[in-house]
C-alpha cells in the first residue's frame, strides 16, 4: 500500500473514531439527565394514597376521619420518609417511585426514633 493510502486511512480510522467518541458521550451525558430527575410526586388522588389519607399539607387533614392525626406529625418526621429532613420532598417506603410531600401526612405515618 502506498502512503498516500495509509494517510487517508489512518486519518479515515481517527475522524470515525473521534466520531463515535463524541456520539458516546452525547449518550451518556443524555442518560445522566435521566437519571438526575426526581420521581414524581405522589397523586393524592390516586386510589393508593386516598386509601391512606395522604395530604401534601399535614394542616388539611380530616380531623374527623383521622382523629389521631396531630399537626405537628408529617413526612419528614415520619419513620417512613427517605428524604432528609430539609428536604422539601422525598421517596417513601408506602409509595414506591414516588415522591411525598415532606409538610404531607397519611395513616401510614410512624413517628422517626430519636
């Protein structure tokens, strides 16, 4: 092979490289984002979280269907709440995927140790 062949190929060889280098990183870079998007919220009026009550304010609660709901109880003290208690929002252990509002409260709640 002559050298002018060579040349264009190894430089034919480098520019797919290269392309394929840039593709791969597009792709990763677009998953990341995926992956750096939070749950979603909770639906309260999905038939799960009717079931259990849950509010996004413990402050709406029905008094009268959950008499032993107090206002100080909502899901960043609750034993339950996966989230840090600053945090405006977090996983829970009754609603798999999904998010619960960290002022919220459902009949689930257990109150954290400590």
């Amino acid at each position: 092979m002559d050298q002018s062949k060579k040349s264009f190929l190894g430089a034919s060889s480098r520019r797919v490289f290269m392309m394929q280098v840039a593709a791969g990183g597009t792709a990763l870079m677009a998953g990341s984002a995926a992956l750096a998007q939070a749950p979603a919220m909770v639906d309260p009026a999905s038939p799960q979280a009717q079931s259990l009550g849950y509010a996004a304010d413990t402050t709406k609660v029905d008094a009268k269907k959950y008499p032993k709901h107090a206002a100080t109880q909502q899901c960043s003290n609750c034993q339950l709440f996966q989230g840090k208690a600053t945090d405006a929002a977090g996983g829970c252990g009754i609603f798999p995927g999904k998010q619960v509002a960290a002022k919220g409260w459902c009949s689930a709640y257990v109150k954290k140790a400590g």
